[in-house]
C-alpha cells in the first residue's frame, strides 16, 4: 500500500504542472522576454506561497532574497513611507543568528526588541525620499516591526521585518512631480521590489511598473529606485496631519507572531 502522502503530492505535482502549461507554447517557439522571465518568478513565488511541490526549483531561486515591498501615502500634510521587507531562508539565517543574542537557537521576544533598538538607526539612514529635486527628511513614524512567522529557532527560515517613516513636505506637490524612493537596505542581498502607492486628499499617483521585480545586490553607491508620479495634487485646504502621540510600539501598531 502507498503512503498516504503520496498521492496528496501527485496531486500537487499535477497542479504545478497545470500551471507551467501555459508557459510551454513561448518556451517551444524560443520566446524568452523579460515578461516571460517575470511571469516565471510569480508562478514560483505562488507555487511556494501555497506550498506546491515544485519547492526545490523554487526554492533555488529565491533562498538568497528578500523581498522588498514599499507603500508610498501622499497626502496634503504628509509623505508616509511603509517599508515591508520578507527574508527568505539565507538571509533570514543571518538575522535570526543576530537576534539569538545568548546562541541557544531559540529567539524570545525580549531577544527580537534588543535586535530592532540596535538596528532602527542604521535602517533609518538607508531609505531616502527625493520629491522632484528636493530631498525630504524622514522621521520614525512607528517602532520598526519583526514577524518570525511562527518560528522561533534560529537558522534558515522566513521571517518580515515592516519600517514606517513620514516626512512633511514644505511644498506643494504638484502634477507631474516624480517621487523618488532610494532603498539601500541590506545592499548585499539579492531583492525582489514591490511599489504601491496611494492618494489620499484628492491625490492620484501612478507608481512605476516594472516588468522584472528583481534586484542584484548593490555595488557602491548605488540604490534600488522605486518611482512613482503625481497625476492630481492633494487638495491644499484638506488635512491629513497626523494625530500628536508618541511613537507607538510594533506590538501595539502590527501584533507580530508570538516567539
């Protein structure tokens, strides 16, 4: 008699297959365009997302990135800039070995709040946001954010790390403007990039699509550019200031998955 598991994998190796097919006729006439490519790096990412078992070329791909997904807000007042960085296992091996301060293999909450204190400084100075040719300040907006996601043991794994930062622009944003975001976090990685990005106050933005989301690591002074222009400024007389308090904490902002 089979193992059980047998049959569930056929089934998912089935599912896989179905859904490469529509790939095969452009790989048999020799097209490989960068959409081709791109939409070969989406298929895999959800083939690991639902945990098809296509996981070993999957994984191949991507064990070594993080995935860098940036949301820019324009409102009349304020920049808000939200910075969700997912590691996968080569990258998430090494920050995980950071945050087991003690080496026992297993990361405690306290562990991971030592970890973001030590690193929300530098991470700070590594995101830059430029409106035309003016360069604008970012200040924390909230405390920087770690999701183990479900796992507490130190080695390879998945695991998100969310930024947030705000900047007041002294301005007024105007039509055509182009909002330039420079991210130069963990320039040794490989990166796949996601923009969004949202209006608030009457603004309409249009964020730059990219037909490959991957990234090389960054030589010397470079930066992954993330763009997005302005279609309709904010309303002048509309407010979005946001409300007097003091930095809140990740906890209080995202729950993250209990270690």
């Amino acid at each position: 008699m089979q193992p059980s598991g047998i049959g569930s994998a056929w089934s998912g190796l089935l599912r896989c297959w179905a859904a490469f097919a529509a790939l095969i006729p452009s790989a048999l006439l020799g097209v490989c365009t960068r959409r081709l490519r791109a939409r070969r790096f989406w298929l895999l990412s959800a083939c690991i997302a639902i945990g098809l078992p296509c996981r070993a070329e999957a994984h191949a791909l991507f064990t070594a990135y993080i995935r860098h997904g940036i949301l820019v807000t324009v409102g009349a007042r304020h920049f808000d800039i939200e910075v969700d960085l997912t590691f996968f296992e080569e990258w998430s091996g090494r920050e995980r070995a950071a945050m087991d301060s003690d080496a026992d293999g297993t990361i405690t909450r306290p562990e991971v709040e030592l970890y973001v204190k030590k690193l929300a400084p530098d991470l700070a100075r590594q995101i830059r946001l430029c409106v035309g040719s003016r360069e604008l300040a970012l200040a924390p907006l909230y405390a920087p954010e770690v999701d183990l996601l479900g796992s507490r043991q130190a080695g390879p794994a998945h695991h998100r790390l969310r930024l947030f930062f705000f900047a007041a622009d002294p301005a007024p944003l105007r039509a055509g403007d182009e909002i330039l975001i420079e991210d130069r976090l963990w320039p040794a990685a490989k990166a796949l990039g996601f923009l969004q990005a949202d209006g608030r106050d009457g603004c309409a933005l249009e964020a730059e699509k990219r037909d490959d989301p991957g990234f090389a690591p960054l030589r010397a002074g470079e930066a992954r550019l993330f763009k997005v222009r302005c279609l309709q400024p904010p309303a002048p007389e509309a407010s979005s200031a946001h409300p007097t308090r003091p930095m809140a904490s990740a906890a209080e902002m995202h729950p993250p998955s209990r270690p």
